[in-house]
C-alpha cells in the first residue's frame, strides 16, 4: 500500500467557487467610475465584482498569513445592466499551477450574462508582498 503525501488543511483546488452579489447603484456607473458617460453598471465594477468572486472562492483555503493578488484578467462585457438591478458574479477555480490560480469567471443579471471571461491570480507572501511594495514606491 503507497502512502499519500498529506494534502496541507487549507489546500486550493481546482473546483472551489463562490458568487458575489452586487444591486447596481449610481455609484457603480460608468459615469460615475469615469470609464463612460452612459448611466449603467461601468465595466471596472464589472471587473471588481468579478475579482471578488474569485478572492471569495479560496479564501477559506488559503494558509494563513497568504492571500492572492491578480495578475491577469480577460474580460467581455456582454450587457448593459441599469442602475436598481441585481448581479451576480461566479468564479470557478479551474486551475492550479504552482503558485498561479487560474479562475472563469461569469457575471450575470436575472440569468442572463452580462460579462464573462478569466482571471488569474498568484499566490503570495501577504507579509513580503506589502515590504516589496512599499520600497517600490
């Protein structure tokens, strides 16, 4: 009989998902975002809502003392949702490559897709990251 090296209490997995809920307000619009000047949910909270999702899905899994930070996004945004209306955004996490997490991503409103697309994101330090960050700047 093999042994199976111990899988660590908090490992990420391909698999784990979540979903964020967001009522579009006017302060989520592109006009109020600067990314147009059309009164509809603005693509960056498009994004930040989608990153959330994905922040969501590993958080409980994650070792203490780490987090993720994005590095990649690819993103279309399908629809324009009005302000009053509620999205959802859903990550799946459907790959794991060392330290790099690769998340699909959706958004959605009443079931219909407003944007859809992926999301990377990289497993770090929390502590060295924000040090290497500061001395940068």
């Amino acid at each position: 009989m093999q042994e199976q090296p111990e899988q660590p209490e908090h490992a990420v997995t391909p698999g784990l998902t979540a979903r964020v809920e967001l009522t579009v307000t006017d302060a989520d619009t592109a006009q109020a975002v600067g990314s147009g000047d059309v009164p509809v949910l603005g693509t960056p909270r498009v994004l930040a809502l989608a990153e959330a999702a994905t922040v969501a899905a590993t958080a409980t899994r994650i070792q203490p003392g780490s987090t993720t930070v994005g590095v990649r996004v690819e993103l279309e945004h399908l629809a324009a949702t009005p302000v009053g209306r509620t999205v959802v955004a859903q990550a799946r996490l459907a790959k794991v490559d060392g330290r790099r997490l690769l998340f699909e991503v959706s958004v959605t409103d009443g079931g219909e897709p407003v944007a859809e697309g992926r999301v990377e994101r990289v497993l770090v330090d929390r502590q060295r990251f924000v040090e290497r960050a500061s001395r940068a700047s």
